[in-house]
C-alpha cells in the first residue's frame, strides 16, 4: 500500500490522506482550513482517481472540502448517516457565513450527500480488492475510524479518536485487530487530561456556587458534541435552575435526537433535551440573561454566533460566570479572555467582570491515551498526523525511545509512505 498524506501533516486542519493498494484508490476524509480569513483545501487529488471517500466525522477540518470532490464527479461516500446529515449542517453553515470565494455551492453539497453509503459502527463495505470496517471513534457523535484491509494487510486511519468514556458516547475500542500501520492523530500529542469524572464534578461545584449567588453561567460550546455533552451533565448532576440551549446547538441537536443507536445513554440524553428550555427569538434571549440560570450557546470560542450576545449581555456583572468547555486556538476571543480577562465588546475592549473558567471536555484522547494504544496493541508502524508540528516530533521521539513501535513517521504534507 502506499500512503499519501495530502493535509493535516504536522498542523492541525485540512486533514486527507490517500490509500493506493492494487486496484483500489481510497480517500480518508479532505478537509478545509481557515487561515487568515481565507479557506485553505488539502493538496488536489483527481476525483477521477478516487474508487470510494471515507468521512471520519462532521467537523470542517475533516469534512469541509470534500464537495470539491463533486463539481464533475461522483465518487461513492461511505460515512455514518448520522455524518452525513451534521456534515450537511456545518457545510451549508461554512457556505452560508464565507465572506471569501469557496470553490464549491450548494449544488456540490447535494451531490456529495446524495453519493453517500451509510455504514455502522463494525460493518464492512467491500471496496474492488479492498475490506473497509468501521469503528467507534469517540469522537462525536457518529464518527467512525476506519479500518482498510488491502490483500492481507491492515492499515487504520483514526480521524478524531477519543477512547474515554463520556456522559455522551463510549470510548472507542482500545483492543484493535492485528495492525500492519496506524495513521494516528495527535491533536494533544504532549497533554494529558486531567480525571473526566472530577473535571465534572469541578465543573457543576462551580456552577452551583454561580447560581447560590444568583448568577447566570454561560457555556459557550460547539455546536457539535460538546454542548450535547454539557446538557447531560448537567441532568445528570441534577441541576435544577433553568437550562437554555441557543444557536446552532439547536439543529445539531434535533439531528442527533433522530439517531439513538450513537449515543452512550439516549434515556439521559432526551431527558436532558426535554429538560432544557430552547431558545426561539430574541426576546427569550432577553430574559434568559435576567435570572439565574445556564446558557449553552455556540460559539465555542467567542468567535460569533449566538454566545457573542450573552458576553454582551453578561459579562459585566461580577454576579456572572463565562465558564469555557472547549480548546480555544490562540488569537480567538475566548484564548483572550482566558490569557488576560479582556473582551471586545465591539466598541471596545473591557476587563470582564463575571467569573472566568475553563475546564478540559476535550473530545480527543490526551497523550497517555495515545501511547496506550500503541503499547496495547503492539503496532509495528505508526504515522502521526493531525497535530502540532514541535508536539507530534516529541510523541514520535518518546515512542521510539520507548520502544513501542519498529517505525514512527512524523508525516509531513505530500509525503508517501509504503506499508
């Protein structure tokens, strides 16, 4: 097999890799990047070569430049329904808010989503000479990793893995069959996160302490997952004071409601949909803000959407909580706030007077995690992807100095790499 990393070598977005193995020509997700304003796509790969994509999951990085893939072709598509219907939220959003030229309309949407073979969670789709399985990713939900067999040999592709165990979804599957190569992300290559059930627990003391004081919290999350995830918390720490959801929170919730099989606990996660009280207008984001109570809003970096008009509203009242659930990049308005206290509230920039905290949902496995996996299952090959340049180097190196694999590729973009 030869593999081609086509984005997402050393950085984090844009992520595609290539699989050639006999007659087969495979395509694991080609994702978009906004860099400087402008959107950036993996390097050109021909639709006419491609025999099948594989989406891993929603998320633009992964998602948002497939529809490229569909301007004069029509490649089969094989992602989770559940997939397939959020990707078609976000990338109707990325065309919709582009205050710059993409490449690709509506029309390419649509034939991109009209191309799509669902599968599951460990079924298996013959592809020429090619077995591709798929398996819980952890991620979000509906992600998938993808297990590619090509004439006896196994290769997988995690895209966004998380293998810990969420309010929201099962960790993805720490036993893996016999590998000949993992492609692996290292989003938190150098991190580890702290304990899931005691960062719950910090999380709702400090929201009761909030609302003792007669003081709205607002969790600013993404639209995707995390405010899904924040809701069952919340119901299942019974937190009694009103619960609101805004934004596009919204819509990706009433998709996931339609899809119980991939999520951990359906009977928490309705009751906590049904519980919260969900936001239709202005008015009602109005009166949200004038009594105790929690608001999940996108975005989860401050970066717009609805939780723009809550900082607004908010965040000059000592009473208050702005309580961030996410990763927050550099330069974005929430890694501001963290780092100095300071919001822009559009005329100008304040010191924020409600209490500020941060505390680690990520949705991707820490660095520990990482390693286990390979300790585990004894992979002679590992090809690091999906990271920061300087962090993935360092994983490499205590992989090798560990001795946990026989080859450890930092991959670059356009490199290629025989299994």
């Amino acid at each position: 097999m030869e593999i081609r990393i086509l984005g997402g070598g050393m950085e984090v977005g844009k992520s595609a890799i290539n699989l050639q193995g006999g007659k087969v020509n495979i395509l694991m997700d080609y994702g978009a990047m906004i860099a400087e304003g402008k959107p950036e796509f993996p390097q050109h790969i021909s639709p006419k070569e491609i025999d099948v994509i594989i989406l891993s999951h929603a998320h633009l990085d992964h998602s948002g430049g497939i529809p490229l893939l569909y301007i004069t072709e029509r490649p089969k598509l094989i992602t989770t329904q559940l997939t397939a219907e959020i990707s078609e939220l976000l990338i109707q959003d990325f065309i919709h808010l582009s205050g710059y030229y993409l490449p690709y309309e509506h029309l390419e949407l649509k034939t991109m989503l009209s191309s799509v073979t669902p599968i599951f969670f460990r079924e298996q789709i013959k592809i020429k000479n090619a077995k591709v399985r798929a398996l819980n990713a952890g991620h979000i939900p509906g992600s998938i990793m993808c297990l590619i067999e090509v004439d006896g040999r196994k290769v997988l592709y995690t895209g966004d893995i998380n293998n810990i165990e969420t309010r929201l979804l099962r960790g993805a599957p720490k036993k893996l069959p016999k590998l000949d190569a993992i492609i692996m992300e290292g989003t938190y290559a150098t991190t580890d996160h702290a304990d899931r059930k005691k960062t719950e627990k910090e999380f709702v003391t400090a929201i009761r302490e909030v609302l003792n004081r007669e003081g709205t919290v607002l969790v600013p999350a993404f639209s995707v997952g995390r405010a899904q995830e924040i809701l069952c918390i919340l119901e299942a720490y019974k937190i009694s004071a009103p619960i609101y959801l805004d934004g596009m929170a919204r819509k990706a919730s009433r998709i996931m409601l339609r899809h119980s099989k991939y999520i951990k606990n359906y009977k928490l996660f309705n009751r906590a949909h049904e519980r919260a009280k969900w936001i239709t207008g202005w008015s009602q984001r109005k009166k949200a803000c004038k009594k105790p109570g929690i608001i999940v809003s996108p975005a989860g970096m401050l970066k717009g959407g609805t939780a723009v008009f809550y900082m607004k509203r908010l965040a000059r009242n000592e009473r208050n909580a702005i309580f961030l659930v996410s990763y927050q990049i550099p330069g974005t308005p929430g890694r501001i706030l963290l780092e100095s206290g300071i919001y822009n509230f559009g005329r100008r920039s304040e010191k924020v007077k409600a209490e500020i905290g941060w505390f680690d949902f990520s949705s991707h496995s820490g660095r520990r995690e990482l390693i286990e996996i390979i300790e585990k299952n004894k992979i002679k090959k590992v090809i690091l992807v999906h990271g920061e340049g300087e962090a993935l180097l360092k994983l490499g190196e205590e992989l090798r100095d560990r001795r946990l694999a026989e080859d450890v590729i930092v991959a670059k973009n356009g490199e290629e790499i025989r299994v």
